[in-house]
C-alpha cells in the first residue's frame, strides 16, 4: 500500500463530521513534526486548526484543507461502511475519500518527501487543516487569518486541496471563486378560512409573481473569467397544516452565486426593488457567505499548470466553477490562490470514493509545485 493511500485510510477511519476532527490532526502533527515542522494549534470554539510550518522566511507556500466531511446519511445506503475505507475495482470508498481526506493526505506525502530532500529550501512551506470548512466556517480559517494578521504572517502562494478535477486527475484548477450571498425572506399576509378570502390576505399568492420576477431577471452576463450570476430557491415554507387555513406568512431561503460583476449592495438594491414593486409586505435579512475572488497573479498557476503537465501530460483548464471554498478567507490578503484536488464526481455523494491510481500522481504533482516555488527560486522572491 503507497504512503498516500495508507494515510488516506487512516484520516477516513476518523467519524471527523463537521465540526468534529476526531483524532486526524493528531495523526497528520505526529507526521510532520518529525520532518523539522513546527506544530501549532489554532482552536476557536468546537473547531480545530492545526498550523505547521518549515522555514521563518518568505516567500510561503501554504497548503490549505480541512479534515471535516458532511454527514453520511443512511449507513445502509452506502455499499460499503462510510467509515471504513474499502477498495474495490481500483477505487477508495468512504466518506472524506474525495472531499478531501485524500487531498490532505497528498499534501502531507509530498511535504514529507520535499522536506527530506530540500531541507534547507527557500522560503517558507506550511500546511494549514481546518475542521469547519463544511459547517458555518465561522471558527476555521476565517479566525486564523486574523491570528496571521496580528502577528503580520504573510503568505504569498496558497494551494488548496479541493477536490477540482472533472474527468481526469488534473484537467480542472480553480483559480477563483464565484461569491455567495444568503437571503431569508419572510412574507406576511393575513390569517383566515379559505372560504372566506376576502377577509385573508394569502402570502402565497402575494409573493408568486415576485418569485416569478426574480427567477426571470437576468443578473448579469458573466465575464471571461465567471459564469452569469444565479438565483436559486434553497427552502420555501408556509401553511399551519390544515388544508382549510389560508397562511399568514410566508418564509423563504434564496441564494446568489454571483460574479465580480454585481457586488452584494447592488444585488441586495436590486431584490429590495423587484419586492417593493410588487407591493409586498416583508421582512429580510442577508448574510454573505464569502465574495467572489479570482486569482491574477500567475506565478502559482503556472508552477501548477507545469506540475500537472509533468506528471500528466496534460494542460489544466483553468476555472472558477463550483461552490465556496476556503479560499474566500485567504483572498483578502492578496495571496495567489490555486485549488486543485482529485475527481469531484462523487463529493457529498452516497458512496464517495476516489481513484487509487490518482493519490501517488496528486502527490507527486504537490511535490513538483513546491520545487518549481522553493526549490529553484532565488531567496526572497515573492
């Protein structure tokens, strides 16, 4: 069994639902730390952050992940036991193997093999693990940012594990990330019998051809580097249960996914006036899950691109599909950023899994970015 795949199995052993870390950081500290890493801890509330460093210069290259996974749902939906790493027919099973127990995994083998050969290397190279990335993320990255920033720890390149691949290993990077914005809209009517109308005021057909002007506004059209912007209903819900009772409110979740294009003032001026058009009494509130971002620097993305080429014969598309990341939180402090993970078609799936046969080559190609960075690269290049 490779280091990667074996590592892989452990962290999936760990029941480390969000924000639960279960033993993982434990496992990936006692790795590193033998390898010259200074190991910290970052916990804030239930949530654990593990920080662990090599080298005190710049330029830093920091490896960014979480060890938290989404809940498995049914056990006996699942062909094999979430929880505990089964192969069959080449491929990894188990909740995390994709999204991304094996994408930390990768990180942690290529920087235990990059340090044994460069242990005098340039700059700085450092793994970051969270376990809230997949809950609130209100105790994860977020707080260390704010640690970094009080003690003025910069960080110029980061490279995070997120599972970016499409059809093959490598075909698909991030090199942004469309905004999100969370809306809660509650309509209020009047209360009363269905037979008797007239004296009710039905939120339901009040916010009807609102809704409808909302799905059928067009946004924005996008731009070279982001898809148009889009609206979509998470959650509706109205009714007391009784099939004779016309509801006196109404409540709904809507969220835009939306592009460098529109900023969240302009959208939140912009669904204020499509409801006040329509005559609606209401009460809403927003909340701003992460703003969009996008990387313009190309030192990282080309570092990247020539990795996955090496290892795979094959040019990375560059992209900003998907959903948020962690990435949002690191954004703010003018670092690079490039996500590049394994296959993304199982991630929060019943029988999550991954390809063994891509962990030893996503390894290599962490590796092959962390020598095209520190390996080569004259001292203090930023």
């Amino acid at each position: 069994m490779s280091e990667t795949l074996d590592l892989t199995c452990q962290l999936i052993r760990c029941r480390s639902v969000t924000p639960d870390d279960a033993g993982c950081m434990e496992i990936i500290g006692e790795r590193l730390e033998p390898c010259g890493f200074i190991v910290e801890h970052l916990d804030f509330g239930d949530t654990r952050n593990l920080f662990v460093r090599h080298g005190n210069q710049r330029p830093l290259l920091m490896f960014l992940g979480h060890t938290d996974v989404v809940p498995s749902g049914p056990e006996a939906d699942w062909s094999y036991p979430p929880f505990e790493p089964t192969i069959v027919d080449g491929n990894l099973y188990g909740r995390g193997a994709a999204d991304m127990k094996s994408g930390v995994a990768a990180m942690v083998t290529a920087l235990e093999r990059f340090t044994h050969r460069h242990p005098h290397h340039q700059g700085s190279v450092a793994l970051l693990i969270t376990s809230d990335e997949e809950g609130a993320a209100t105790h994860g990255v977020a707080k260390v940012m704010e640690v970094f920033e009080a003690r003025g720890e910069k960080i110029d390149w980061c490279l995070i594990g997120e599972p970016s691949s499409f059809d093959r290993l490598g075909d698909v990077i991030r090199v942004g990330r469309r905004g999100s914005l969370c809306g809660a809209l509650t309509v209020l009517g009047t209360q009363g019998h269905l037979a008797y109308p007239e004296k009710a005021d039905n939120p339901i057909h009040r916010l009807a051809p609102a809704l409808k002007a909302l799905t059928q506004e067009v946004w924005d059209q996008g731009n070279a580097f982001f898809p148009p912007t889009s609206f979509q209903i998470s959650n509706i819900n109205a009714g007391t249960g009784a099939e004779n009772v016309i509801p006196g409110r109404l409540e709904l979740a809507f969220n835009f996914r939306f592009s460098t294009e529109l900023s969240p003032t302009v959208i939140q001026e912009r669904v204020t006036a499509i409801l006040q058009d329509h005559g609606l009494r209401y009460e809403l509130s927003w909340r701003l899950s992460g703003a969009p971002f996008l990387t313009r620097g190309t030192t990282l993305i080309e570092a990247t691109k020539d990795a996955i080429h090496q290892e795979m014969g094959q040019w990375a598309k560059p992209d900003t599909g998907g959903g948020t990341s962690d990435g949002r939180f690191i954004a703010p402090t003018g670092a690079e950023i490039v996500e590049l993970g394994p296959l993304n078609a199982s991630i929060h799936k019943i029988d999550e899994h991954v390809p063994i046969a891509d962990l030893e080559p996503l390894s290599r190609i962490y590796e092959g970015i962390m020598e095209r960075l520190l390996a080569r690269h004259p001292a203090g290049t930023p």
